[in-house]
C-alpha cells in the first residue's frame, strides 16, 4: 500500500498523549504509518479496525502499519482532518485543528474531541506529518509514557525537542542529539538556553511567552518565535560553534499548562548557499569588486551619517582602443588590473567599485576635498607608471584613467545627485586632455 519503508512500530498505550504519523502512500493517498490508541480514542477511531499481522503479544495482535487513513479515521473528522494533513504537506508549516469543530456527526462513542498539532517531519522518502494531541480525560503522561512519545520521534529525520512551561527540554530525539552533540540525558531537564547562542539567551523567554499568548494561530506561523530580529534563528553546539536552523513549533495545552514541541532542521548548507548568493547579488563577476548596487547602498547609508564624505568616478582612457587593438580578453585584464589597484587605496574605510562598462568608483567616509583630491591623484599616477604588482595573463598594456572628484556638501542627502556632480567633474577631467583629476 504504501513506499514508506520499515514503519514505525505502534506507540503503546497508556500515554495521555495522542500521537500518530501520517504520510502518502505511492498513489497519493494518505496512510497511518504509526498511532496509539490515544490517537483512536481521540479522533473516534476503532482499535479493531487495525488490520493484524500474523504475530500476535500474550495481550494482542500487533497492527500491520501502514494503514488507510479512511481506514481509521471516522467519516465525521476525516475532510477536516484531511485538508488540514494537506495544507501541512504543502506548505511545510505546522498546522492545528479542533477535532469538536471538524466532526460533522455526533461523536462517536468514546471519542475524545481534542485540538491536535501536525507539524511537517521531511523523510528520506518524502515529507510525513507528525500529529500530536492530548486526551483530555486522561492523565498527565507520566515518565514512561513520555518514553513511549520519544520512541515515536526518535525516528525523525530532524530534531526534536520539547519543553515544559518552565522552558526545561522533556524530550530531545536522536537527531536533536546529532545536531546540537549532546545526549539526550545530558539534556533532559535543562534550560533550552543552553542550546542558544549567548547573545540571543535573554530574550528568548519573552519570545516563547509571546508565542504563548498568541492564539490566532495563522499569526503563529506566519511570525514564528526567532532569536534574533532577522528571519534567522540559530542554535548552539556543544563545541560552541553556532548552527543556522529554521523551527517549526507546536503549542499543547495541558491542564492549564502550556508545552512547546519545536521541529527544528539544519539549514547549515541552505544558509552557506543563501549567503553566497547574496554575496553574488553585490559583486561584480569579473573583478571581485562590489558592484553598483553595493556602492550605492553604501554611499546612501554614509549620507545619513551626516560626516565627512568624498565619492570619485574613475574612467579608463580610450578604452575602447584597447579593445579593439588587444581583443576583449586584454580588456577583462585592464579591469582585472585596474581592481587590484583600486583596492590598495590607502584611506580607511574605502569602497572601491566597479560603476560599470571602463567605469569604476569609490567612496572615502571621512576624506575632505584635498585629502580625497590627493588620494585620486596618487591612484592616477600609479596606474600611469604601471606601479602595481599584478600577474598579467597577457603582456602588459599601458593605460592611463580620467577622474571625478567630489564632497559631499552639509546638506547632501541624495546619492544620485552626488553622483551626478562626480560625472561631472569627470566629464571636465575628460575634455581637459584626459589622465587628470578634476574636483567638481
């Protein structure tokens, strides 16, 4: 019936909590890979509608899982139940749903109409839904009942890790334990600060409480819980290094108290790819420079800070002559070459970028009109003489460059405009003979 390999053995019973694995069987339907008969008492499923095995307990016939989802679940809850199972495997965000609310029917007899949680658990053979509900008729799970919880997750491809009201872990799964390298008994009972960076560990109860007293759960998911104000949220190792996680979180209400079941996975390699791309987004593909965006964003938020600030558009002379003369790849060198120069510049902190085409730019925070004058014409002179190591792929081309100087004015607020004037000068630099510095 279903491609999950090796499921997961039934939960016992005797556990308050309702606990049960959902997941699609190869032709799209929903099956029960694993449940409790909290999980039965809850939706008004029958226990001898589990299918047996041939092996049967002193007690009774073990369940044949994977079973049918319309199998188990009665018809009363089954839509409800089944769409939220959807939108939790399409979306990938927890979900909730009240059970008295689903039912369609009068409940069936013994069914206990509990608000559970299913939270997304990725499988090496496909995404199931972990849903999880309190009976509440029952009695607070006792240790071995949470034992019995543990065995449930313990198979889980991400950590899991709950906490009670006091925010001490109660459960950490195997992979919880592969993720942050401590032991489930070096844990258990702990503060969940320990597995958060330091600088993140004092607003952390203040954002669980928050999440708490949050009941609109759409919000919930849409502004889960983070420790820090960006959308990342980290955790801490037990060799201190620092781990990029995304959390999925469950809130279950018992008897008054409140508990948090969070799902977290690694996006390590995500995080790396991420910060990649974003380096990419603001650097200029043939010389490493940042490129126009990351000047610009630089230069505006230098304006803002209302200091000193010089800004100069530098252009290669006759450029095109070089290409056309040498070939592009020569060309690629002359800006190649041109970069490395424009990194020495001395003046801290600079950003020298690529403007774009024979065009590049800097921006000297801190660089008055003649220290910025000064500081052009000593980069002017030194690609003029060739004085710059550089490992030429081709033979080396003689070149000189025309630059625009300018400083910000008091009330400068504008980077366009800024700019403008730096092209300006430039412009001028041009048609005064080139391989000159004008200030604008």
């Amino acid at each position: 019936m279903s491609d999950w390999p090796n499921p997961a053995p039934e939960v016992e019973d005797g556990t308050a909590t309702g606990v049960a694995l959902v997941g699609r069987d190869a032709r799209g339907e929903f099956v029960i890979t694993a449940c409790n008969d909290a999980f039965l008492r809850m939706t008004g499923g029958a226990r001898n509608a589990l299918p047996a095995t041939s092996v049967t307990s002193a007690t009774s016939a073990i369940p044949a899982f994977p079973i049918a989802f319309d199998a188990l679940v009665p018809a009363a809850v089954r839509p409800a139940f089944a769409a939220k199972l959807a939108a939790c495997l399409a979306s990938g965000a927890a979900q909730e749903l009240d059970l008295a609310q689903a039912s369609t029917d009068a409940p069936a007899e013994g069914a206990r109409r509990a608000r559970v949680s299913l939270t997304p658990i990725p499988h090496a053979h496909g995404t199931q839904v972990l849903v999880t509900g309190l009976d509440p008729a029952a009695p607070y799970p006792d240790a071995a009942s949470a034992a019995r919880y543990h065995a449930v997750v313990d198979s889980a491809y991400d950590a899991i890790v709950t906490i009670d009201q006091q925010h001490n872990i109660t459960l950490f799964n195997h992979a919880a334990e592969n993720l942050f390298g401590y032991t489930a008994g070096e844990v258990l009972g702990q503060p969940i600060v320990m597995l958060l960076p330091e600088q993140f560990r004092a607003k952390h109860p203040h954002n669980v409480q928050t999440f708490a007293d949050t009941v609109q759960t759409r919000v919930r998911r849409m502004t889960p819980p983070r420790m820090d104000g960006s959308n990342s949220v980290y955790g801490l190792h037990r060799n201190g290094s620092i781990i990029p996680v995304e959390i999925a979180i469950a809130k279950i209400d018992v008897n008054g108290a409140t508990e948090f079941t969070a799902v977290v996975r690694d996006i390590t390699d995500r995080a790396e790819l991420m910060q990649a791309l974003k380096k990419q987004a603001v650097t200029d593909a043939l010389t490493g420079l940042p490129n126009r965006r990351e000047f610009l964003d630089f230069v505006d938020k230098a304006l803002g800070a209302n200091t000193v600030l010089s800004v100069f558009i530098l252009d290669i002379d006759f450029f095109k002559n070089i290409n056309d003369t040498h070939g592009h790849d020569a060309g690629d060198e002359v800006l190649r070459m041109l970069g490395n120069v424009g990194m020495s510049i001395p003046h801290a902190p600079t950003l020298f970028a690529r403007w774009g085409g024979e065009e590049f730019v800097a921006a000297l925070p801190g660089a008055d009109a003649d220290t910025a004058r000064a500081i052009a014409e000593t980069l002017r002179g030194r690609i003029e003489k060739q004085d710059v190591e550089h490992a030429w792929r081709v033979k080396p081309i003689p070149f000189t460059v025309s630059i625009g100087v300018v400083t910000r004015d008091a009330d400068d607020r504008d980077v366009g405009a800024l700019m403008k004037r730096a092209d300006r000068a430039l412009y001028r630099a041009k048609e005064s003979g080139r391989n000159r510095v004008e200030v604008g």
